[in-house]
C-alpha cells in the first residue's frame, strides 16, 4: 500500500543513507590526512633547507674577508642574517665550530624544528658544515637533503 498521493515518491534520505554519507567521509579522511600532513613536513623542512644554504653562503663570504668563521648569525659583526629563526618560524638557527676544529678553521650550521614542525621526526635537525656535509637526526635522514 502507497502512502503516497498518486505521482508523488519518497522525498528525502533516511538516517541509514546518511550515515553511510558519513562513514564513507571518515574513511577518506583516515587515509588522506596522515599522506597531507606528511606533505606539509616536507614543505616546511624547505624553510630551514633554505636559510641553512643562506647562512652557508654567508658563513664563506665572512670567511673570505676575514679569514675565518662565525658563530654570530644575527649582527653586523657576524653574518648579518638578521633573526636566528627559519624565515617561516619553522626552524631555530645556530652557528657552531664544527667537531673536530674550531670556528676558526670550520663551521656546524644547524636548524633545529621549532613550533609543529617539531612533530617532525622523520629528519629532526638539519646541518650543513664547512665541507658542504649535509645531515639530519632523524630516523629517515637518508631522504631528508
């Protein structure tokens, strides 16, 4: 029996039709989200790969007028970079000496996460030396430069 006028069908979704609307949602979200924050890492790593090849051209031109290195990034006296944070705020910078030498004779350049890239443990802190060395900590570090 139709309890419907003649001419006239069923007009709307029932509750079971839009909670498998809802369903299908959250699934697509479990499988995208963790790939788009992923993504989002890996741009914002480009901001402390950025400053770090910077400060590493800074650190050589400082060396060719004054034979030797810097530790100071932010002052005039040293490489003049301004703010010793990534240009996005994604990353901390420092200069150190390197390992085996003194800031006299070679340079650590390191970009250590900051905010929520914090969260990024794939390649965790960048470095760069005197040598051209690249490094992260992370336990993907292989695929971080």
């Amino acid at each position: 029996m139709n309890i419907y006028p003649a001419g006239v069908g069923n007009r709307g979704f029932t509750l079971i039709e839009i909670m498998m609307v809802v369903v299908i949602v959250a699934v697509l979200l479990m499988i995208a989200l963790p790939g788009y924050q992923d993504s989002m890492k890996k741009s914002r790593r480009a901001d402390g790969m950025r400053d770090l090849m910077e400060l590493a051209s800074r650190q050589e031109r400082f060396y060719a007028q004054n034979s030797r290195y810097s530790e100071d990034i932010v002052t005039a006296n040293g490489l003049n970079f301004l703010r010793a944070i990534s240009e996005e705020g994604h990353y901390e910078l420092a200069a150190t000496a390197c390992d085996d030498g003194t800031i006299l004779t070679c340079y650590k350049l390191t970009a250590t996460p900051a905010g929520i890239q914090a969260e990024d443990t794939a390649c965790g802190t960048l470095s760069v030396n005197s040598k051209g060395e690249r490094e992260a900590s992370g336990h993907q570090k292989e695929k971080c430069w």
